[in-house]
C-alpha cells in the first residue's frame, strides 16, 4: 500500500483508515470502482499490469485483500462472490477420495453442499462432533485425512471449538485446519495465529456489516500449493466478486470493530436477560458462564463472545414450544424477521423452519442476529413479543 501507516498501528486504525491508502493520481482518500472487465495487452504481446481478464484479478479487490489479510495476521486473501464460493473452493482444490472431517453442527448450506455435492463427487465426508478433541483424534486418519472444517461460534447453537487443540491433532495427522470465523471476525478472534491454516468469512455477514451485499473470503498463512489450487479454483469456476461489491466491502470494513463491539456487548446483555425469563427454556450464548463452550471462547476469543445467540422458547409440550417461538417471531416489531446475519439491524428466525427435514436445530428455537441498535430498545421489544406468544 502506499502509505505511511506505522508498522505498529492497531487494527481499528488499520480497519477505519483500510490501510491508509490513497490514490495516487488524485489524491483521494476513497478507492475509485474499478469496472473493467478487461485490461489492455502491451505492444510486444505482454501483460505487464500483471492483469488480463476480470475473472482472474481485478483492482478493486486488491485493498480490500490486503486489508482482511492483515487483520487476520495471514500471508494473503482472496475475494469470492459469496461465502460459499469461499468455502466450496477449499473442498474444491483437494482431490477425490481425500478424507476430510467437518461439525455436526455447522453452517447449514455448507454442510449440505458437503453431503450432496462433496461426497457424490468423489470427497470422504465425515461429520464429527467437533468441540470434543477425542472424537477429532479418532477421526483423523492419518496420511488420508486432507483437511479439518471447524466452525467457531457455529451455527446455530453457538458451540464453540477449540482452535489451537483441533489444531495441533490435525497437523500431527498431517491435516490442514480451516476455519469458518463469520460469527468470530477478527475482532474477537485470531484463527492463524491459534494454529489454523485458512480463514475463511462470509463476508456477506459482520465484514461488511449491511445487509448489501454477498461476499466471501479465505485468508491464508501460507502462500502454498494448496493457496494455489484455491485460487485457480475462483479462476476457473467464475466465483469472481464484483468490482462495486468489492467497493463498498471495503467501505463497510472501515467500521467493523465498531459494529461487532457494539453487538457483542448487546448480545452478552440480551443473553444475561433471557436467561431468566419465565418464557424462556434455555440461551444458547458462549458469554454466558453456564455455556458448555464457555471455558474455551473465555480463552480463545478476545473483547467479547460475538453478537449471535439463541433463544429456546418454553411450552407445555415440544408442539407448544415451537409454536410459542414461531409467534413470538411473527410479534416482533424492531427486530426483522429474516435469515442472515452481522447487519446494523437484528434479525430474528426460527431456524428449524429455515432448515427443514433432517435438520439437528430445535423447533423451539430463534436464532438472534443483535445489531447496534439501543440494546433497551431490542430487549423491550423481545419481551413484548414473548408476552404476547404466551397469552
Ligand atoms: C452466511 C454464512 C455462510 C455462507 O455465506 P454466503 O455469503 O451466504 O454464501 C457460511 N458460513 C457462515 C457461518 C455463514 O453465516
């Protein structure tokens, strides 16, 4: 970057300032959109901008890359078209009949493309219950196993896996580690420097942080074989972010420790609350003390246990119980109704129907997205919308 940003500037200056850079032909402090699907060839059939074809690289991701890999202490990012263009990608560049191990709990799309997709291509697909080190270590077949899925919070139970000893039985397996850290972010959380190999985020989700865009993004320790069969991967299967995406990616970085701060300490409030509350069976929240991953996320995450947790509604019977949470959904009134996650406004779903048939979630379930809305103003809100479902 050409800036004069101090080596030891923390990351929220990193982050607000993305990087420092500034254009050097205008002076501005704002990147321009980059549009060009294609870059001029020089006279003697060269291509010394090092750029060819939109598909392949593209300027406007350059800052935004820099920016995510150097928040995530890693040797370089790349940018996908969404969360699952990033992650199918890593499964993508091993070959068939490689074993990988994955959560039980996991993303839902993901774990799906996993079993649909992965498995009948040729891919070992074995799901595991991950936050227990004993069942990774009997998993893991050594010499056969290519890599190790973690997911930390995971969706939608909030279980939390301990990266650094996942990591240190996977390599003794000769196993790479990814991370899925789209709940964690780099603020909370540091997955390279706990021993994983890849990060990777959605960024549809806290990295840009408004609901305006699908993005992905894998960041990597190192720029090895496997790095580079992942971005040949986003070559030559097209899942190319757009250069206004990458754009206003990068604009929504600026304030991301803001923004995941805020729903953190939300979030940890709204769990504290809901706790206790006559409506309520159980919150699923790392922050809370009961939480079985509450020892781990204490020692692995920094600053907070992120802005996602859920809600299991109280009910005579498991009927009553899922029907009380759909209403106490459907009589919301600041919180939106809606999947997703990591925007400025919180979102409420019942996860169960989100996810259908074979689904491990509890009917009684509502998954919270916090925002950084007046935290009075969302607990209000939930408790007028509970009252309700239970008269
Ligand atoms: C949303 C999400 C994804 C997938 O990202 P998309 O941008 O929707 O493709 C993967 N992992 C987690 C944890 C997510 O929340």
């Amino acid at each position: 970057m050409n800036d004069d940003t101090p080596a030891h500037a923390k990351p929220e200056t990193l982050a607000a300032q993305a990087l420092g850079w500034v254009d050097e032909k205008t002076r501005a402090v704002t990147p321009p959109v980059h549009a060009s699907a294609t870059f001029i060839r020089d006279e003697d059939n060269q291509y010394r901008s090092g750029r060819a074809y939109g598909r392949a690289d593209n300027p406007a991701f350059d800052q935004a890359e820099a920016l995510i890999a150097r928040l995530e202490g890693g040797a370089q990012a790349a940018l996908f078209a969404s969360g699952m263009a990033a992650a199918t990608a890593v499964f993508q560049a091993l070959a068939p009949g490689d074993h990988v191990l994955a959560p039980k709990i996991m993303y839902w799309s993901l774990r799906n493309w996993l079993v649909n997709f992965a498995a009948p291509w040729g891919l070992q697909v074995e799901l595991i219950e991950m936050t227990d080190p004993a069942a990774v270590r009997a998993a893991l077949r050594p010499g056969q196993t290519q890599l190790v899925w973690i997911e930390t919070p995971a969706n939608p139970l909030w279980t939390v896996t301990d990266i650094a000893a996942t990591a240190a039985l996977a390599h003794a397996a000769g196993a790479r580690v990814v991370v899925d850290s789209t709940v964690a972010t780099p603020v909370l959380t540091q997955p390279l420097a706990l021993g994983a190999d890849l990060v990777m985020h959605a960024a549809t989700k806290y990295l840009n942080g408004h609901s305006d865009l699908l993005a992905g993004v894998l960041v990597t320790r190192a720029d090895d074989a496997h790095w580079q069969r992942v971005k040949a991967v986003r070559v030559q299967i097209g899942g190319t972010l757009g250069s206004f995406e990458s754009w206003l990616l990068l604009r929504g970085l600026r304030t991301l420790y803001l923004r995941v701060r805020q729903a953190s300490a939300s979030a940890q409030r709204i769990a504290e609350h809901f706790a206790r509350h006559p409506h309520v069976a159980e919150v699923l929240y790392p922050g809370l003390p009961g939480s079985p991953g509450h020892a781990v996320a204490a020692r692995q995450m920094q600053g907070g246990f992120g802005g996602m947790l859920s809600v299991r509604v109280k009910g005579h019977d498991p009927a009553a119980a899922e029907a009380a949470a759909i209403a106490a959904a459907a009589h919301v009134r600041l919180w939106k109704r809606a999947t997703s996650l990591g925007g400025t406004e919180s979102l409420i779903e019942h996860r169960a129907s989100v996810e259908g048939a074979g689904t491990p979630v509890p009917p009684d379930l509502l998954r919270l997205s916090v925002g950084i809305e007046d935290c009075d103003d969302l607990i209000a809100d939930l408790e007028q919308a509970l009252a309700r479902a239970h008269r």
